[in-house]
C-alpha cells in the first residue's frame, strides 16, 4: 500500500505558494511518481506578500518576487494554463486549453482572487486596481511612481491599509474609505482598530470610516478621477484600487460534487476534501487560502485562512498525507498565524483574534505603539496580537496551544497597568462580516439527494 | 538567487540587515523588508544573512525556472 | 550524586575541561532540577527557549538585592531594558545605522592579516594570546573609540567585572563583588571620560555617537552611559575570544571537517553558527521569576535562582539529531548560541564576521597543525566557557 501511494500520477492545481511548498514536500517524502502542477498565471510561483509593500515602495520589481525552491519538485509545470472542471468518478481535470489530466491523488490549491468593484464598467476605468496578482502590483507601482495627485483606497483590511501605508511613503496623498468603525476592525477588533486608525491620520492619511463608495466617476474618456461617497461627499482622486478582500477560486468545481462554496472547499484536518454531502473523500486534497478546515483550539470551527503561514503547513500536511497511508497520516493543527507591516508598526498575530468576546493588553502600551494585545474567549486564551513586539509572540502561541486561561497569568515585567482588566474584544459579529452562503437540501431519493448552494446578500 | 523570508517566523532580530544591509533592511522598528532578487555581489552576504538567522526564516534558492514543462 | 548538586559541579573547575556528560546527567534530570541551595537549574532545549521569552522571568540582580545600582540594559527588563538598548542600538545596527557592522569587515580583515604574521611554518603560538584576544580587543576598541594601548588598564577591571557575573553557587561572592563593583565604576568613569573628550569633536565611534546625540530624548544619561560602554567593551572582547579559540579546537580535533572547510569555505558561515551550537562562548545566564511559573511540571517559586544551560540546551537530543556531533552543514540550526528572546546577543553579528574572517584567514595554516595540549587549559569561568590557553605547532 504504502508502495503503490509512493508511486502513480499526482496533479496539483494551483502553482503559488501551497503548491509549489506541495510539490517539493512529496517529492521529500518519497513519491517517485508523476508529478503535473498547473497554473493559470503564466509565470513560475512567486511571492504575494511584497506585492503591496517592496513592490510598491519602488524597492523591488514586481516580477522579482518569484519563490525559491526548497528543492526541484521534478515536476511538469502547465503554466498559463486554467482548470475548468474535475469529474472525480473519472478522476480527471479539464484544462482550458481542451486537454485534460488524469490523476490517482488530486491538490488542489487554487486559492484566491481579488474581489473586484462590483460595477464593471467602473472597474474598467483606466486607474482602477485591485492587487492581488504580480501584474496588478506592477499596475500599479508604475501608476504611484509617476505621482498621482491623489489615491482613493477602498476598505481598510490589511491590504488596503498596507497600500496606503506605501503611498504616505512615497509621499502621495491617499484616503482611505473604510465601512467599519476603523481599519483592520474585522481583523483584529475594537482596540487595535482605533490604534490602526490613529496610526493612520498621524501619517498623513485621510482616513473616512463609516462611509461607501457609492459611484467610481470617470471623466467620459475612460479615466478615473474620483469617487462619490454613501455620506454624500466626493473625492477627486486619480487612482483607486478596490482593496475589498478575496474571492475564492471554486468556480471550477460547481459540477465536482465537492463541498465548495463562496467560503472555501470544505475538507477534514487532514485535508481531505468532503464532498457536496459531507462525506470525505481520499483522493482529493486540499490546501491553501482555498480550504476550509476544522480546527480543535477553535471549537471545530471551519477557518478559512488566507496566510501565508497556513499554506505552507497545510501544503506539507497534505503532501505528507498523500503519499501516506491512514494510520501514519498527520493532522492540521498549525495555529493560525499572520503578520503585517505598515505606518512604522510591525504587527503579528496568533490564534483566532475574531474567536474572543474580550481582550487584555498584556504587555507594553498603546501610547509606546509597543504592546501585546491578548485575546481571551470564555475564560480561555484563544489569540494574542503583538505591535512591535514580536519577540514576545512564542509565549502566548504556548498559552493558545495549551489553551491557558484567560485574563494570562500576571508577573511579565512591562505588564501593562490594566493587564487584569479585560475589556470586551469588540470584534464584529461573524454573520454581520460573511458573505456566506446556505446550503438546501433537494431530492427524495437516497442516490438523488443533492445540496444546493443558496448565496445570499 | 532568490530569497524568501518566513516572516510567520521571524521576529525581528534584524542579523540579516547588520549582515546583508543592501539586502535585509527595517521597516520602522520591527518590520522586515527585503529584496527577493539578490543582486550580483551579495550571494555571499546573502548565505551568510541565512545562515545567522536566529529562527531560520531565510530561504534561498533559485525560482522555478520557466522553460520546465 | 544526587541532582542537587549538578549546579555545583558543573561550575567546578576541574569539569571545564569537559562539562558535557554533566549536561547529559542534568537534561535526564530535569527539564528543572532544584539545586540544594534553593536555585534551579534548566538544560533542556525547549524549556530553556520558552523561559528565555517568557515575560515574567527578569534578569534585573537587584530583585534579589544582589546589586544596588542600575545595571546595564543586559540585565534590565522591559520596558527599561528596550528604550537602553534600542539607544544603544543607535550607533550600531539598524534601524538607524544599518551598515555599521557590515563596513566593518575590510579592517576587520585587516587586522586579521597583521595578526597571522606569527603564524610561519614550524612555530608554535598561542592562539589565545596571540590571536583571538588581540583581535576583538582591537575591534571592539576601534569601535567604541577606546585606545588600544589602554588594553593592561581596561583588561584588570575586565578579568574582576567578568569573575564577579560567574556562575560560582558554593563560593563566597563578597569579594567578588566588592572588587567587581570597584572594576565597574573605574571602568565606567575611564569610558566616560574617553567619551566626553569627544563632545563637540565627534570622531567615527560609538562613544562619540552617544556623547553628540543632538536630541536629547535620544541622549544617555552619564551613568548609562558608563553602564553601557563598560557592558559593550567586555561584551565586545570576553566572548568573542572563547568562539574563535573553541573554533581552532574544534576544527583541530575533527580533521576532516577543516579538511570540508578547506575545500568549501562557502561553508563557513554555517561552520560558525555549529560553533555556537556546539562550543558556545557563553554556557549559562541567570533568569528571576517575577511570579511562582510552572515549567513542565515544577514550580519555580517568584524570586528564586534560574540558571539556564544554555550549552546543555544546544547538545539536547529532543531538538537536534546526533547532537554531540560536530557538522558544519547541520540544517535547522537554531542553536542558543547567543540566547533568543529580547536579550539575544546585542554584539552576535560582530562576533559573526570576526569568527569568520578569523577562521577563514586560519584555515589555510591549519591543515599540518596539531594541539599541543588537549585538553588545553581553561579559563576559571564557567559562564563564559573557553581555553585561557590553545597552544598548537604548526
């Protein structure tokens, strides 16, 4: 058994990150077998994460980012290439070019995209970006090198906090429109997020929160010059990028019978995909921003990452269990992990910081710009977020592994004034932020039943 | 030569700035920003950034090249 | 024997030579052994890595009234400790002086290539003397800005500061202390004074740095600055000299890995980094809980003794494979060579290029020498493990 899953043919759909890391762990692991990784962008797996800061702070080239390889996968590279469909009773994957690939074990890896504006004709202006991929970066570094007099940012996430971050850098002006109270709010929560929104204004940003954009304007010839707001206002601006988060690359998978929706493909910890009914398959893998997994620290809940660190380890975890039989197969179980840094702040977070209802700032303080922020749910640590203090990161990863209780124990040297004073973690209700859909069930027939994926506004 | 840096990993010891300063520099106190290309002259410096790394965060290597098939 | 007394024979001379098997004894131990004197002792790798970035172990002496002044930012917490260091950072690394360290490496080259001119076919030297002391010694000294003929002066405060911070459970320290304290402020107003000579006159170093900062919330205080310069002259020379000695011994002692490096000098920054796995400058460093902490099962009560092994932490099988093997292209190299967590080495990339330009110039006279004496002499200290000297004929 363990012979025969060392050999035959493995095909990975999606050449980034997780499957590259993948395609290099199989090889680690013995499989000698075939081995096909398709992409659809046509250049080799490169990094994401300098997109939206050394590539547009002018520092690095866009298409300098390609990834190192731990080693050569000894694989064949369909580059440029898209996945239209997989029939896994045939155990096949469709290719856009009207060829297809048959596979013993399937990866798939797909990941994400960025969500565009929603009305095409004003995404098509000429000055609006989304970023997500390496010409986009390149798009738009070359649009901020030639100095605009003004960039309109879109949603204050991580990205869009990072791109505006870049532009006070090189010395552009820049507002960002945020729906939330403040930036990174979804991410990190109330406190953080005034921190977030403070940082921004001292460096310059003109930051509205509570606001939309209702209507990108062009000026009849195609070119964007500014934007309407839901407040009534307008902004003149001559570049705008749609920072509005990602959309996950399933649609390739609406006949597979796979669990895919809007949040992901589902699969069980150790990557295996479910199909459409819940029940695991053993051929069909997953990993990368395009999973959604249970994890144990988080009540089993299904998180839908997009990390860097998490595809990474849920790529090794994969590739492990592909070429291994059951009783040798591992578990997911990396905490989730990310990291970002803009206005000057290094932050990097640990756990799940939305899973909380309060939070302490364990260590240092908001006025130092220095500080641990540790995020408690039922009693529980369940996250911690450092701000120019990552040293201090491995110790409260303990305190989540070993789900220690929270407010954390006392004694740290710098412990903040208020440490054993939590405060409520002020992180938006999940149903509020998801754009999820329902799932229905349909037929009669025990062979006939289906799921239907119902999306909702 | 290109680099990577797992900044999951790295925690801000800065050894491959003092050591590769053209490479590695900071951003704001904490922060790392890097050049993934290395440039002709700083392989060296660049294995040695690696090598240092207290948390062995820096992967080098080459990318992926783009004639395999 | 009984586990209570590792601390003590660990720290006894007569096991310099070779404190490994004491390690060994103290990891199957642990991972927290309580010593008879109330202290506890840590050798296990992963134990070790979590207290040093736990935020309630200290390092500040005067919790347990062991000093009365402000020590340096070493043996600070934060947030103290993190204002004194990233000042003293300033002149010295990045985020402010980025390229100090690294536009180093041309005199440090230098000075190396002067220094190999007793190294002629047929003599015998001492690498120690003739070496890798006068090399950091010449380094640091040029950095600062200390005269390097001033070297009898500042060695005698030196040799007292360092025998007073050792690790010496079963040893009256009163003395020890008495003389080091007194090493400590001669030594600091020495440095001070050196460093005030250059107010208005800034010449390219760090004393002149710290003397000159235009903005005053930017400026060290005089005693921090005495502090802080006494901290980095003995820091610049006391360790950097047990990593390129433990380096020759080393490499004198496994052949065919000098024979590796001579083929594959590209090798050697990794060589180094197995040198501070394997033979690491400092051994130990004391921690003081701020609260009672659990580790693995033991409870440290607030305010006791921690010492960390943190050579013992770098031969733990748990975390390296064959760890009492010597390989120079070993992967996953986290070793504890220069501590982890905020106190991590302030001079570790110094100590770095000067390893490597040492070993590297050496290299090439090595391959017919042999040791003289193995094992060599040591020095007293225990914390600060290396040869007091390394004789070899070459």
């Amino acid at each position: 058994m363990t012979g025969d899953l060392r050999d035959g043919r493995i095909v990975i759909v999606g050449a980034s990150l997780a499957g590259l890391r993948a395609a290099e762990t199989l090889r680690d692991e013995g499989f000698t077998g075939s081995l096909t990784v398709v992409g659809d962008e046509p250049c080799p797996p490169y990094d994401r994460p300098p997109l939206s800061k050394q590539v547009l702070l002018g520092q690095a080239a866009a298409d300098t980012t390609g990834l190192p390889m731990r080693r050569d996968p000894d694989a064949d590279w369909l580059l440029g290439v898209r996945a239209t469909g997989l029939d896994p009773l045939g155990k096949r994957v469709m290719l856009a070019d009207g060829e297809s690939l048959s596979y013993d074990r399937l990866l798939i890896a797909t990941g994400t995209r960025a969500r565009p504006w929603p009305n095409p004709e004003e995404a098509a202006l000429d000055g609006v970006f989304t970023l997500r991929t390496r010409d986009d970066a390149a798009g738009l570094a070359e649009r901020l090198a030639a100095g605009p007099q003004r960039v309109l940012v879109v949603g204050g996430g991580f990205t869009g906090s990072e791109i505006a971050s870049a532009c006070r850098e090189r010395g552009l002006d820049v507002t960002v429109t945020e729906r939330g109270p403040a930036p990174l709010v979804g991410a990190l929560g109330g406190t953080l997020s005034k921190l977030a929104a403070v940082m921004q204004r001292n460096h310059g940003v003109d930051l509205r929160c509570g606001v939309t954009i209702t209507a990108l304007r062009g000026d009849g010839n195609g070119r964007f010059i500014g934007a309407e707001l839901s407040d009534g206002s307008r902004i003149d601006a001559d570049v705008c990028v749609a920072a509005l988060g990602a959309i996950r690359n399933v649609e390739w998978l609406a006949d597979s019978g796979l669990a895919a929706g809007p949040r992901g493909i589902a699969c069980d910890a150790g990557c295996r995909a479910f199909n459409m009914y819940g029940i695991v398959t053993d051929d069909v893998f997953v990993a990368g921003d395009v999973s959604r997994f249970p994890h144990p620290l988080f009540g089993y809940q299904m998180l839908s990452l997009e990390h860097w660190g998490n595809a990474v380890a849920q790529a090794e975890v994969a590739a492990h269990n592909m070429v291994n039989p059951g009783p040798l197969r591992r578990p997911h179980l990396a905490l989730p992990t990310f990291w970002s840094t803009q206005f000057g702040l290094n932050i990097k977070s640990v756990g799940v910081p939305t899973f909380s209802d309060h939070v302490v700032i364990a260590q240092g303080s908001l006025e130092a710009r220095r500080l641990t922020m540790v995020y408690g749910y039922q009693g529980r640590v369940t996250a911690a977020v450092t701000v120019n203090m990552a040293k201090s990161l491995d110790y409260y990863t303990h305190l989540i592994e070993t789900a220690a209780s929270f407010p954390p124990p006392p004694g740290a040297a710098d412990r903040a004034i208020a440490a054993d004073i939590p405060i409520p973690s002020d992180v938006p209700d999940p149903k509020q932020l998801s754009h999820g859909p329902t799932v229905a069930l349909t037929g009669y027939l025990p062979d006939r039943r289906l799921t239907v994926v119902q999306p909702t506004g | 030569m290109r680099i990577v840096v797992d900044l999951t990993r790295c925690q801000g010891y800065a050894q491959c700035v003092f050591l590769a300063p053209e490479v590695f520099q900071l951003h704001g106190e904490e922060g790392l920003l890097y050049a993934p290309a290395v440039a002709d002259g700083q392989a060296e410096r660049v294995r040695e950034a690696a090598a240092a790394c207290p948390v062995q965060a820096i992967l080098v290597g080459e990318e992926v090249s783009a004639g395999d098939r | 024997m009984t586990a209570d007394t590792l601390l003590a024979r660990i720290t006894d001379y007569a096991n310099r030579p070779d404190p490994w098997a004491l390690y060994a004894k103290l990891r199957e131990a642990g991972p927290v052994v309580r010593q008879a004197d109330g202290s506890y002792v840590v050798g296990t790798y992963h134990e070790i890595a979590a207290l040093l970035h736990d935020p309630r172990m200290s390092v500040d002496p005067r919790i347990r009234g062991k000093a009365t002044h402000k020590p340096p930012f070493l043996r600070l917490d934060d947030p103290e400790h993190h204002r004194l260091r990233t000042l003293a950072m300033r002149p010295f690394g990045p985020p402010h002086s980025p390229g100090r360290v690294d536009a180093m490496r041309g005199e440090i080259a230098r000075i190396t290539e002067e220094l190999m001119e007793v190294f002629q076919p047929g003599r015998q030297v001492d690498v120690v003397d003739d070496f890798a002391y006068p090399l950091p010694v010449t380094v640091i000294c040029r950095l600062l800005g200390v005269p390097r003929e001033d070297e009898p002066l500042f060695r005698e405060w030196s040799d007292a500061l360092v025998a007073s911070a050792d690790v010496r459970p079963e040893e009256d320290s009163t003395e020890r202390d008495r003389a080091g304290d007194q090493a400590r402020i001669e030594m600091g107003r020495y440095l001070v004074d050196l460093a005030e000579q250059r107010r208005g006159h800034p010449s390219d170093d760090m004393l002149s740095a710290f003397v000159n900062e235009p903005d005053p919330a930017l400026r060290l205080t005089a005693e921090e600055l005495a502090e802080t310069a006494v901290l980095l002259l003995i820091a610049g020379h006391e360790t950097t000299v047990n990593l390129i000695t433990n380096g020759v011994l080393t490499l004198l002692r496994h052949p065919e890995h000098l024979d590796q490096l001579r083929r594959d000098p590209d090798l050697l920054p990794r060589a180094v980094e197995e040198l501070l796995r394997y033979e690491p400058p400092v051994h130990m460093r004391e921690r003081i809980p701020l609260a009672d902490i659990d580790v693995a099962g033991t409870t440290i009560p607030q305010g006791a003794s921690v010492v960390l092994v943190l050579a013992s932490g770098n031969r733990d099988p748990k975390r390296f494979q064959e760890p009492d093997r010597f390989d120079p292209t070993r992967p996953d190299n986290e070793h504890l060579g220069f501590g982890s967590g905020i106190h991590l080495c302030y001079g570790a990339p110094l100590a770095r290029i000067e390893a490597q330009a040492a070993l590297g110039a050496l290299l090439p006279h090595l391959g017919t020498a042999r040791l003289v004496q193995d094992p060599p002499p040591y020095r007293q200290n225990a914390m600060l493990r290396g040869p007091r000297h390394l004789p070899i004929q070459l």
